[in-house]
C-alpha cells in the first residue's frame, strides 16, 4: 500500500479500498488488512474518518533546520504562530549551560503554538539571553523571531546545531497539536550561534511525527 501510494502518485485525501477490499486484493486476512492500514496512519501515510474510509493524508512538510517561518515560506505555504505564553524566567543548569551563561543570568523564554496553512505542526520553546534582549517578551510575534533578533537586536543568526530524538507526545501536547493521546512526536533541541560563534538562542521544538520530516546534507571531505 505504500508502494502503491508513491508510485501510482494517489494524491492526497485519496479514498482508499476498505479492509474487506483489501484482505480480498491481497488473500489475506480482514485483521492483516486492518493492522496495515494502522501502521500506515502511524506512520501519517494515510487517515481515517469512520464510516467514510481511509485517505490518504498530505505529504510530509521536509525542513532544513533552521527558523520555522522560513522554512515554510520557502516551501510556498503559510506559516503561523499563536503564543501560549512568554516570561522572563531563572534558567535551568541545562538551559544556561546550552546559552553558555553565567550563574547569576535570566533568561527570556517563549512557548509558541507553530502551524502550517493553520493545521498545527510543533510545540516550540525559545530561549534567549534576557542581557542580550530586553523588551523582546513586548515583541509577540506571529512570524519569525529570527526576524526580531535581526530587526531589533542586531544579531544575525548564521549556524544552527540540533539533536533530533522520537519522543511519545504528553496528554497536553497532544491536545494543542490536534492529534491522538500518546502519539508519536519528534523533539528538535538546537542552538544558534551568529558569525562570531556566539550562541544566541536555545530551543525546544517538539513536531508532530505524521507531519514533518527533517532533510540534512552534509560535506563530505
């Protein structure tokens, strides 16, 4: 079904066969068929919408790391941003560590809500050095906060370092991204740094797994 999805190039939201049709096509069982088609949902290859049937879903959105809001312009949609929250907080030993802080530094720390053509994509928490931006918590942005550190501070971000991990989305995660309890998700932790290799900001993103896919190139030699 896969296979079939990709090279017949069955667009999305596609009617697929029933379980029954499919247990039939392939002489296999209606469970087989069923299992199937749920690994494919896991996967975000397909969708359900019971009694009409199985879809197939909207392809993956494939990044570079780097800011949301241009990524999903370059990619010709719209990007978004709701914010949930905004404050100047002590930062965590991992947090100022990341920042390359000293023990007596704030931080300044943004939770934002990040959406694709308004269908939510990812969790996103930023932090900045509160030395570094003052009056940026007054800055609530629904675009790309790289664009308030260039505009407003000054600093050009040029270098993106990031680790990315599977993780099981909690209950309110879960809840803002508009998908299934304990569903997969894929955490996105970086740092950037601006020309001089100074880090300027530390991020937590968390992206819903049946949505986004991650490109990386790398030199060679």
């Amino acid at each position: 079904m896969r296979d079939r999805i990709a090279t017949d190039r069955l667009g999305p939201h596609t009617l697929l066969p029933s379980e029954r049709e499919l247990a039939e096509q392939h002489g296999v069982s209606r469970m087989t068929a069923r299992q199937a088609l749920s690994v494919l949902e896991s996967e975000g290859v397909v969708y359900r919408r019971p009694p009409r049937g199985t879809f197939v879903a909207e392809p993956r959105v494939r990044f570079h790391i780097g800011s949301f809001s241009e990524e999903i312009s370059r990619l010709g949609h719209t990007p978004a941003a709701r914010l949930l929250w905004a404050e100047e907080q002590q930062p965590t030993p991992s947090v100022r560590a990341a920042l390359e802080l000293p023990e007596e530094a704030f931080v300044h720390v943004f939770h934002r809500l990040r959406t694709v053509d308004d269908v939510p994509f990812a969790l996103e928490t930023t932090f900045y050095s509160a030395a570094v931006t003052p009056g940026i918590l007054e800055q609530i942005s629904d675009g790309s906060l790289w664009a308030v550190l260039r505009d407003r501070y000054g600093i050009e971000p040029t270098r993106s370092d990031a680790v990315l991990e599977s993780v099981v989305l909690d209950d309110a995660s879960c809840a803002h991204l508009g998908v299934r309890p304990a569903s997969a998700g894929i955490l996105l932790t970086r740092r950037t740094s601006d020309a001089t290799g100074r880090v300027v900001e530390y991020a937590r993103d968390v992206y819903r797994a049946d949505r986004a896919a991650f490109e990386v190139s790398e030199v060679i030699g």
